[in-house]
C-alpha cells in the first residue's frame, strides 16, 4: 500500500506544479499587459498667480502715485517760482517787444505776456515753445530765460536773438520788432567810428570879440609960473 501512494504522489506532483504555474502565469500576464492607472495631476495652487498679480499691481500703483506726486510737486515749484518775480524783473519784462517779429532766412518768433502771470511771457516759433521770465544782469541788457529748457532770449536796442545754451547752438538771429527796426536804420546811415578811425578834429566855437571903447587922452598939466632968479628979487 505504501509503495502504491508514494508511486501515486510522485505521478501527480508535475500536474499538480503545472496547475499551479498555469494559475499564476495568466494573473502575471494580465497584470504586466493591463496599463497602470495614470497619475491624477497635482491641483496647481491658486496663490502663486494671485500673488504675482499683485506684486506686479502693487509697483505699478506706486509708480503712479509717485508721477502724480512729483507732477504736484513740479506744478508748485513753478507756481512759486513765477510768485518770486521782483521789482527788477518786473521793470525788465515792461521793456520786452511782444509780438510776431520776422527773423533772418524766413524765420520768426512770436513773444505774447501772460496776463495771469505778470513778469513771463510764451515764446514760440516753428518746432519750439518756451516759458521766459526776465533775468537781471551785470551789463543792463535785456534777457529772458527758460532754465528748464535753456533757452535764452537776448534783446538788444536794433535785434534779438534765441540761443540754447544747453545744445550750444543759436536757433534765430536778426528778429526785430518795428522800434529795433528803426534803430538798425539810424545805426546804418549813422555808423558809430570805429576804434581804427582818426579821431575827428574839434573845432572850438569862435568867440565873438569885445566892442573897442574909445580912451580919452589925458589932458595936458596946467603951465607954472616962472619963478624970478634970487637975485632979482633982493
């Protein structure tokens, strides 16, 4: 009986290993071919873009309110600035030709007072405007600046001119108005001698001379007597 069971155990062992490989190998199988279950993707957070929305608000908000308080702070500058003319400046800006005065090679410049501001004055011409006030100087002559800018307005007796000194370029010459005008006139037919010219004699008035007075002769002395020798009269 015992040799007849080992014999039986040793006939259905390989079945038995082979049933349970057949087993395993399909369950492997179908698990290596089934495809994996994709990740599902992380929730991106929603604070990164919201606070990148609001740093990038954040100095853009700032830069304005920065230009609008440096434009205030510009406007009142200039608003004081325009209250500290002096009696000087004053008396200078009275003596400014105003007007559309022509200028050499077809140009021109038109000069107008503000009436809100006394004391400055708009220039402008073809491609520039400027905002001038009077400036007093060593040498008594009229000039207008715009320090900003720095333009330079001159004004002489016969012409003005309008320099940038910034850009160290001269921008008109030869503007007149009608008062320069006729002073350029008397400076041509009355040149001024220059400082090679021989000076010119100066003739002394004549001076008219005094009516002759007629001089009396003087009158002849009164004859002595003679007197008698001193013997005579003894």
């Amino acid at each position: 009986m015992k040799p007849f069971l080992i014999a039986s155990a040793v006939l259905l062992a390989p079945a038995l290993v082979w049933s349970q490989s057949a087993e395993k190998l399909p369950v492997t199988k179908a698990a290596a071919a089934a495809p994996k279950p994709a990740a599902a993707p992380a929730a991106k957070s929603p604070a990164k873009p919201v606070a990148k929305t609001a740093a990038k608000a954040k100095p853009e908000a700032t830069s304005r309110v920065d230009a609008r308080s440096t434009a205030k702070q510009l406007a009142a500058g200039i608003s004081a600035a325009e209250d500290a003319l002096g009696p000087e400046e004053l008396a200078i800006a009275e003596r400014i030709h105003v007007g559309t005065l022509p200028c050499e090679l077809g140009a021109s410049v038109t000069l107008a007072s503000d009436p809100k501001s006394p004391g400055y004055f708009d220039v402008q011409g073809k491609n520039f405007k400027f905002r001038m006030f009077p400036v007093t100087t060593a040498t008594g002559a009229i000039r207008l600046e715009d320090r900003r800018s720095g333009a330079v307005w001159l004004q002489l007796a016969n012409k003005s001119m309008l320099m940038n000194q910034k850009a160290g370029q001269r921008m008109a010459d030869e503007c007149m108005s009608p008062a320069q005008i006729a002073v350029a006139q008397h400076m041509k037919t009355n040149p001024a001698p220059g400082l090679l010219d021989a000076p010119k004699p100066v003739v002394a008035p004549a001076i008219p001379a005094a009516p002759a007075t007629p001089v009396a002769a003087p009158s002849a002395a009164p004859a002595l007597p003679a007197l008698a020798p001193a013997s005579a009269a003894q």
